[in-house]
C-alpha cells in the first residue's frame, strides 16, 4: 500500500429512493490501526460498509482501500479485504473444517488443509472441528465466520457488529482475535452498537450522524468533552458547603448536590488530578469523608451527550 491510510474516502455518497443514506462520507483509518464508527440506528454505518466494500457503488465521492481505488479496481480492493458482517456466512451443512477448506479454496490459497487447521486453532474450534456449523453456539459461529474472513490474510478487515448477541465470554474471543490481528499489522474498521467493546479496542472513533462522520479522535479524546466526575461523600449537611468549596476551587465547575446521600460532586477537565490529591485537599480544608470518588466517563456518556448535542442544534 502506498498510502499511510488503509481507508481514505471522501465525499461519498448513497441514496435509497427518497433515503439519503450517506451525505459525504470522510474517513481516514491509518494502517495497522482499529477504527471503530459509531452512530445511532440510521446512521449510515451499514451502508458505509457496503460500499467500503464494494457490494454497493456509491452515486459520488471517492474512496481508496489497501491502496486501491474502489471505483476504478474494485477487484483489487476485493483482493486485500476481508468482511464479518452482522449475520453468520458460513454453511451450517458443513462441518467448521469443510467450511474453511472452502473459504480456502475459493479463494485460491495453497494448503487450504493447513490453512483451516491453523485457523481453527486460532479461534479455538479445534475440538468442534468436525462437527456441523448448525451445532455451533452462537458465539462459535461468530467465531468461525471471523476465521473465514482471515482464510486469505486480508490488509484491511471491516468487521460489521461482530459481537452482537454475543455473551460476554465468547466477545472477549473475539476482541482478542482483533488484538492480534492488528499487532501483526492488519487494519480494522469495525462497527459496533457497544460503547464498550470501541473503548476496548479503538485507536480513533468516527462518531457518524445522518450519514456523515460528525466527531472523530482518540477514546481518550472522546472522554476529555464530558471531563471526569468528581465526588465526596459527607457525614453531615453542614459540611457540604465546605465540601463543594474544594470542589469548586480543584476543578473551576459548578459543584451539585445530593442531600439524600450527603455528596457534593463536579465535573473536572483536569487529567491531573488524582484521588490522593483531592484527598489531601479536603483534609487540609476540615472536611470529614465518609466516600470519595474520580470516575472518569465512558463512551456511553459521551454518545449520548454528543448525540443529544446534535438533535438540540438541529431543533434550534
């Protein structure tokens, strides 16, 4: 790949009938990296992927994937991807071996045997090798069609919820299997409806909103807009006031209230302040504690603020 970008599209575009599905789609996903787009239902993350991956053609824009041009050589591109969308794509008939042996072979690779005896190990399918995908459980299945998409060692993976409906053990297979690819140099664009798992596994988000990339940056980049919640928890309501004082004064916003729990809490931007530091400043200032606390946000708060953010604009 010639570029430091193993997806770089601009302006692309897609209507469904009266449905304007992408409004000027720009991403950038550096090579070697995992990019997780995010959005609410409708958003175009679906769609983006379609034509990301050629099973869609976009009506403008452009766009380069593994170095190559998806209008011009859409062959190409295909050559270099692997895809996992949201529903299994291998034959339930067929046992997780015949499966991967005809992934193999259609796609032309040498000891196509070897190649599913690897993956199968990989993935830890192994021991269910040789039985039909139709008795897989559901996180086994999702396993093996993320084993199909890697039968050819694709440059760039697009990976579209792969952990839908998944319980929390057989997910963390999967993100394990996503580290991994990526520390041996593979791309991810992944879609995902769990905050979490983009926090797990991201190195940059594209947050998209009707049909276009409306924020991007790092996790961390994504938690410093909503800032940290600091809170201390008080014996009496008396020294709430003393309380909120601190506060106020450690992190510049306006402190809130509890009276039923005693607890004065507010908001901080500042990444240096740390428990034992905000400890130390109540004690200096008199204030007894029953519970002290610095929770940083997660990504949940921060979809939702951004979101709510962008339906009062549109409102305005």
């Amino acid at each position: 790949m010639t570029s430091t970008y193993a997806v770089l599209s601009e302006g692309l575009e897609k209507r469904f009938g009266e449905v304007h599905a992408l409004r000027g789609l720009d991403l950038a996903v550096a090579q070697g990296t995992v990019c997780g787009l995010l959005g609410p239902n409708g958003a175009g993350k679906t769609t983006a992927i379609r034509l990301l991956t050629t099973l869609l053609r976009p009506d403008a824009g452009s766009a380069r994937v593994a170095g190559h041009d998806l209008l011009r050589d859409p062959a190409a591109v295909r050559r270099h991807i692997g895809v996992t969308g949201q529903y299994a794509s291998v034959d339930g008939d067929l046992t997780g071996r015949e499966n991967l042996r005809l992934f193999a072979r259609l796609h032309r690779v040498r000891g196509p045997a070897e190649r599913a005896g690897e993956l199968l190990d990989r993935f830890g399918l192994t021991e269910a090798a040789d039985r039909p995908a139709s008795t897989y459980s559901g996180g086994m299945r999702r396993r093996l069609d993320l084993a199909a998409s890697l039968v050819r060692r694709p440059d760039v993976l697009f990976l579209d919820e792969p952990t839908t409906g998944l319980d929390p053990a057989s997910r963390n297979r999967i993100w394990d299997a996503v580290r991994q690819l990526t520390a041996e140099g593979t791309t991810v664009l992944l879609t995902t409806q769990y905050l979490e798992e983009a926090d797990q596994l991201a190195d940059s988000i594209a947050l998209m909103d009707r049909g276009r990339v409306a924020h991007t940056g790092s996790p961390a980049q994504f938690k410093a807009l909503i800032g940290a919640h600091v809170e201390a928890v008080v014996p009496d309501a008396d020294v709430m006031v003393k309380a909120a004082a601190v506060l106020d004064q450690l992190t510049g916003a306006e402190p809130s209230f509890d009276h039923e729990r005693r607890a004065v809490g507010a908001v901080t931007r500042d990444g240096t302040l740390t428990l034992p530091r905000l400890v130390r400043e109540l004690d200096a200032a008199g204030v007894p504690l029953l519970d002290v606390s610095i929770e940083p946000p997660t990504l949940d708060d921060v979809f939702l603020r951004l979101t709510q953010d962008q339906e009062e604009e549109r409102a305005a």
